[in-house]
C-alpha cells in the first residue's frame, strides 16, 4: 500500500500545490488523480518516488517512510512512464527496456529474456523492433516501449503521468486498452495522472478527484463517482455527459433483456452478460436486428436491445441513489 499523510508541498512565491493531504492507495489497483490544471497531481505524484520532496507529512510505502529510503534506490522500485516517453535517443530500443535490469547488475541472458518478454507483452516483435532506435517509431510505439521500459525488474509499483496524452485518439485508446489488459494480469500498485475523465473511467479502480491544492473532492470507484458525485463541483467537472459515461462502466443488468423462445439468429452479435453497457449496445448497433445475443457461459440468457440500455441505467441510478441533481 502507498500511504500520503499529511503531505504538503510549497513553491517559491508562497503558493501550495498540495496542501495537507492524505490519501490510501490499495495495494494492486490503480488509482488515478484527476483534475483540474495545477491542482497538484503530477507534484503529488513524484512525491512518492521522490523527484520532487515534501515540506510536511510522510509517504510511505508498506508502512515505510520514504525519507529513510535512499531514493535512486526507492526509483528503481518503481516504475515510471511520463507523457514525452523519454527514452534515451542514442540507445536501442532493447538497451532502453533493459535499463533498470542492467541498474540491477542481471546477467546478459535473463536481460536478453525479459526484454523479449516485454516487448511480446506491449505488442513488438522483438525480432524487428529490438534493435531500432527511439527516432525509428511511431509515437504510439515509444509509449509502449517506455511502459515496457517502466516494467523491466517487475516493480510492484507504476507512477504514470499522463502517459498516453500525447498520442492521436486511436492510438490512445488502443495503449489504454493494452494497459488494461496488462493490469488485470499484473495487478501492480498503479497511481496514473490524467485530465481526461473518460481516461480515468476507463482504466482506474479508484479515482481521486481533486481541486486546488491537491484536496480532495472525492475519492470513490468510477461507478460511485458516476452515479453519486459527492458535491456540485464534482457533478460540475463530471460534465452533462456523465450518464453516457456511466455506460463504460455499468455492466448489463440481465433483468433488462428480452427474453426470446428462439436461438438468436447467426448473425446477430454475440457479447458476455459481464459486458459493459457500451460493449452491449456497440454490439447491438454493428447488428442488423438492431439486437445482440447475450450469453453466460455457453448459456443464452437474453436478446440486448436499446431498451434494455435505457433500463439498465434507469436501474443503476435507482439503485445507486442520486445525490447531486447538478450536471444531469
């Protein structure tokens, strides 16, 4: 677990960036802070792995105190992955991914292995990506060589500032996509730094949003936040779009299907009942009936249809009680 307590942080000029906060991360869940420019979240960030030093208050790290910790040893410990990738430029691409094993005197042969490892895991065949240069790669593929890079010596924890920001949309989603997929397989301690709330929604288990001075405004799951924002100001940066964002993250309530005596039909779209309402009605929209087959298992449970959307949500809202009526 990362413990903040009672952090704060000043800037010359008498500003606070963060200012007395404290905050839980959940060991293997990724938490990210959201919010507004210059609320505090890249300096709350590299506070825990100490790039930057708090003036008051503690970090620890499974109950330790960082300051007791020497820090190139303590960033060896975790991971990063910023914006720009920052790959050295006179190095090869698997020079890069094996920096941090190499900090750690491994042999050349398990380096050599796990950098073909990591290259498989974000999608570049080592055979013609390993020996390329930075400058040889798309924008998309320095992302995934800086995320394998932060994955060298399996590090149980990953700082990410705004890692996919500065790519084209596609690209984006396809990396947050990737990201997710690795997560539920590595379950590392992720703290991931975001503006974008549809981001934040999609890949955290937790998120922080915060205002000025790093307090915090709430600090719930993406359903929670959704569906129970916990002030105007939340309801506010949530955005009216709130509801279709909800979509990404409410799951099919099976009570909304129609039933049907029939097998679908073969080209209507097949989808698990665990889908998100977004997965389901992308399924239903891609159908000629207009309808997607849900199954559990090998067992059909019932036909997705808009109205099964509607209600799903209407079900969701009931059942997660609406606090804020600002920002519908």
């Amino acid at each position: 677990m990362i413990r903040l307590e009672n952090v704060t942080k000043q800037f010359p000029g008498g500003s606070n960036a963060v200012l007395d906060l404290t905050l839980d991360i959940p060991t293997g869940k990724t938490c990210v802070l959201i919010g507004p420019s210059g609320c505090g979240k890249t300096t709350t960030l590299r506070m825990i792995n100490r790039l930057i030093e708090p003036d008051r208050g503690r970090v620890l790290i499974d109950g330790e105190d960082t300051i007791g910790v020497d820090p190139a040893q303590l960033r060896l410990k975790m991971g990063y992955v910023i914006q720009q990738t920052g790959l050295f430029p006179h190095m090869t691409v698997g020079d890069n991914v094996g920096t941090v094993p190499r900090l750690w005197q491994w042999d050349k042969a398990r380096i050599k292995a796990r950098v073909e490892e990591l290259l498989q895991l974000v999608g570049l065949d080592p055979a013609e990506y390993r020996d390329r240069y930075p400058h040889q790669l798309s924008g998309g593929q320095r992302q995934r060589v800086g995320f394998a890079r932060a994955l060298g010596a399996d590090p149980p924890i990953l700082l990410m500032d705004e890692p996919f920001g500065a790519v084209d949309r596609i690209t984006r989603e396809r990396l947050q996509h990737e990201f997710i997929n690795i997560q539920r397989s590595m379950r590392k301690t992720v703290v991931f730094v975001t503006h974008d709330i549809d981001e934040a929604v999609m890949v955290g288990d937790r998120i922080c949003l915060l205002q000025m001075q790093a307090q915090i405004a709430q600090y719930d799951t993406p359903d929670r936040i959704l569906t129970r924002p916990a002030s105007a100001y939340v309801a506010e940066f949530l955005g009216r779009e709130r509801l279709v964002r909800r979509m990404s993250v409410v799951q099919i309530d099976q009570r909304t299907l129609e039933p049907r005596a029939a097998e679908p039909r073969a080209d209507e779209p097949h989808v698990p009942l665990s889908s998100t309402l977004t997965e389901a009605f992308a399924a239903a929209l891609a159908s000629p009936t207009e309808h997607a087959a849900v199954y559990d298992g090998e067992r059909y449970v019932g036909t997705f249809t808009a109205t099964s959307l509607l209600e799903s949500l209407r079900r969701a809202s009931i059942e997660g009680g609406e606090q804020v009526a600002t920002g519908v």
